[in-house]
C-alpha cells in the first residue's frame, strides 16, 4: 500500500513541477529536479510509518503554498484513510477545510471544519475558522453564535471580540460594535480597527471620543491615511485650523494623498486663499484627473473669479465624472445653478 501511495505522490510531484512557471514562477528546471531528487531520497530513506506520514505532509503543506489545491487535498484524504489518530485526524480535516476556503468552496470546508469540531468540540481554533466561513458567507447570525461561543470558552478572546464588533459594524449596530472593539487589548488595535472604531463615534455624535482615539494611535503609529481621518473629524467639529494642520501632515507622509489635497483646498478656498487652494487642486489633478470632487472645486474658484464660462465648463465635467448618485446630484446642482446666472 505504501508503495502504491508513493508511486500516487510521485506522480502529483512530477505534475506539480512541470506546472511551477505556471503556478508561480520561481523555479528552474534544475531546481525543479534538485526538488525531485531530495524529496525522493526522503521517502526511500524513510524509516517507519511515521518518517514516512511526515514526508506525505510535508509534501501536502508544499502542494497548499503553491496552490497545486488538488494534490494537497488527494494526500490529506488518503492520510485520513490510513486511520490516524485523533489529534492527526483532526489537523488533517482543518487542513482540508483551509484548501477549501482558499479555493472559495465555503460550504465544503464548513464540512470539513465541523468534522474537526465533532472530534474536538470545545477547540476555539476550530471555532475560529467556522465563524470566519459563516462571515465570507454572510451569515452573520451564524457567525455571532461561533464568536459567542468562542468568549463563553474564552472571555479574553480578542479575536472574537473584534470579529463581533465586525459583525454588528456590518449592520451599523455601532453602539454594539463599539462595545466589543472597546473590550480588545489596545497593544492588538490597528488601522483597519482605529478606522472603524472613529467612524462608529462619528455616527453616534461623539466626535471628541473619536478624536481622542486617533490622536493616541498616531502618536505611536503615524500614518498618511489617519491623519487625514483626523483632520475630518476637526473639521465636524469646526476646528478648520486643527484640520488644516492634520492635513499637511498627512501629504508630508505620503505625499500622493489625493484627499487631503482636496480638504486643503477646500479650508484654502473658504478661508478667501485662492492661490493655495488652486497650488492644492493642481497637486489633487495630478494625482487623479478622473474625480468629480477636483471640477466642482475648480467650478467654485472659476466662479468666485468671475469666469462663468469656465465655471459652467467644470461643473459639468463634475457631472461626467460623479460616480455616485449623490455626488452626481450635488455636481448637476451647481451646474444648474451656474447656467442659470447672467
């Protein structure tokens, strides 16, 4: 039996390499063989049943890495058919369950996951990868429960939590939202998290909370994108000065920061700089022409400037461009406006 599996394995392995440049790329064909003759040597220098398990895992592992998926899932499933044991059976279905999640088959691998479940019923990392199938199939009912699960077995779980908070940030329950993401260990914040976390303050009209929270995670992590969060947020709450200061940090850090360029010349325009707000606008153009955001503003300066024509003429390149229902209807407002004067 074990030569027959061998001879099975050599097979994907020839398959496999005479693929690679199509898989990936990297390796040459003396590599290719130098690979061959290694693994070959493992296998017939294998001592007993378990050097040679090894050996099929360790080939199973490679398959996965290099998205050779079918190859990686025949081992595993003949592994599993050598009766191994419990601990052994388990990895081998979640490492199954991993496959398919890659390949998107998320009914398959909530199978194979709820095999290592049956095996292993209080095993939160088993639990994990079922909430997160149930979340890539938006079945978010489904995945609150997995997450719950996991804290009733662990209370100081931050992975569940932030995937709770997830959850309900989904349905824009952020009061609930918030209430996990605040539980987490603040060494395990991050952008993605901080970002959420100011926009759910935001939507319950707790501007300060979210200013407080971006101000204390930039202070150890700067970054372009936060500091333009930032300077939102001064803005809502009429600190144009604030703003105007977080944005010329976040173009000082990432100089290709389209948005802050916009907010600059929106604060330079307001503030009666038309020259600053025009350099700001240039620098927003170069980066990206193809904004509506970038025409109304230039149609607001054309016009303050007493150049109708030219007002008219970016208004209705905004309108062109708007590629959302409300920024369309904003555009095609100032266009008609501007049509209608003399």
């Amino acid at each position: 039996m074990n030569k027959i599996f061998a001879a099975i394995i050599f097979m994907f392995v020839f398959a496999f390499f005479a693929d690679a440049r199509y898989i990936e790329n990297v390796m040459s064909d003396e590599e290719i063989m130098s690979k061959i003759n290694e693994m070959s040597v493992k296998l017939e220098g294998a001592k007993n049943k378990k050097e040679q398990t090894e050996f099929y895992e360790e080939f199973a592992r490679m398959f996965f890495l290099s998205g050779a998926y079918d190859a990686a899932t025949n081992i595993y499933k003949r592994l599993l058919e050598s009766n191994p044991p419990k601990k052994k059976k388990a990895e081998y279905y979640i490492k199954l369950g991993d496959i398919e999640a890659e390949k998107k088959s998320y009914n398959t691998s909530l199978d194979y996951y709820n095999s290592a479940l049956a095996l292993y019923k209080k095993n939160n990392d088993i639990k994990k990868k079922i909430g997160d199938m149930f979340l890539e199939s938006n079945l978010y009912g489904l995945a609150e429960q997995s997450f719950k699960d996991i804290l009733a077995n662990d209370k100081n779980s931050d992975y569940a939590k932030r995937k709770l908070g997830d959850i309900y940030y989904s349905r824009t329950i952020y009061s609930k939202a918030l209430e996990y993401y605040e539980s987490i260990n603040r060494t395990y914040y991050d952008k993605e998290l901080i970002i959420r976390m100011a926009a759910g303050y935001k939507s319950l009209n707790n501007l300060d909370k979210a200013v407080q929270l971006v101000n204390d995670y930039i202070n150890i992590n700067p970054d372009s994108d936060l500091y333009l969060l930032l300077g939102s947020l001064y803005s809502g709450l009429g600190k144009l000065e604030e703003a105007k200061e977080q944005y010329l940090i976040s173009i000082s850090i990432d100089p290709s920061n389209f948005s802050s360029y916009v907010y600059l010349a929106a604060i330079y325009l307001d503030d009666g700089d038309i020259q600053k707000a025009e350099e700001m606008l240039d620098k927003a153009n170069l980066i990206n022409s193809y904004t509506a955001a970038v025409d109304m503003m230039y149609a607001r300066i054309a016009y303050k400037k007493g150049r109708l024509y030219e007002a008219r003429r970016y208004a209705a390149n905004a309108v062109l461009k708007s590629k959302t229902p409300f920024v369309k209807q904003q555009a095609q407002r100032m266009q008609d406006y501007f049509n209608k004067e003399k």
